[in-house]
C-alpha cells in the first residue's frame, strides 16, 4: 500500500515525492512539462468539469462539492484500474495546482483512495 501525500505542482519537485501524479483535470497555468516532473497525468480523476466550474474554488461550497464529488468517485470506473495500477507503490504524490490547500478536491481524493489501497 502506498503512502499518498498531497502537494501544489507549484511546489519544487523532490526525490522523495515518490511516484507523481498531477489529478487536475487542466494543466496548470505557467507551468512546463519540465518543471511540473510529473510520472503521470490523471485527468479521469479530477471533478467532472461541470463540478469543477460549479464550485469554483469556493470554500462555502465545500461540504456539497464533497458530497458531489464523492459521487463521482463512485461511479468513476476508472478508480479500480489507478488503485490496481499503483497498488504497490511506495508513496504516491497526488498533485493539484490550486491555492487552498484545505478545499482542494486532492484532499477529498486522497481520503477516498487511501482506504481502497487497503483492501
């Protein structure tokens, strides 16, 4: 099972990220291909994008845009494949390019996949 962390892709690389996965749905503003040292993308994990504008990063919309998005999640058939896929992995980074670190869908992402990885 691997340890997963979060952390802004504005953030400089380190060895010790582990495997890193950028869970944005878009690619980051100013950000290279070089820079951003990503082993994958994984846009089928990101919030639909009808979500992602519906909430607009607005933190008085968090508990329903869990609620959403929680939903998504388990319907998304694409979970089984990542969780399978990276399953023995050491420590997986899941990367978000947004400002806040509390009401980020990385957050909601994590506490959903950590359990799987379990099983």
């Amino acid at each position: 099972m691997p340890t997963i962390i979060l952390k802004r892709i504005y953030e400089e690389p380190e060895k010790s990220d582990g495997f890193r996965v950028l869970v944005d749905r878009l690619w980051p503003r100013a950000m290279t291909k070089e820079r951003a040292a990503i082993d994958e993308w994984e846009k089928d994990l990101a919030p639909s994008p009808g979500l992602r504008k519906w909430f607009a990063h607005d933190p008085a919309k968090w508990k329903e845009f869990q609620k959403r998005y929680k939903e998504e999640l388990e319907t998304n058939d694409y979970i089984e494949t990542f969780v399978s896929k990276h399953r023995s992995s050491k420590k997986l980074t899941l990367l978000y390019a947004g400002k806040d670190e509390d009401h980020t869908h990385a957050v909601m992402l994590k506490n959903y996949l950590e359990p799987l990885f379990n099983k």
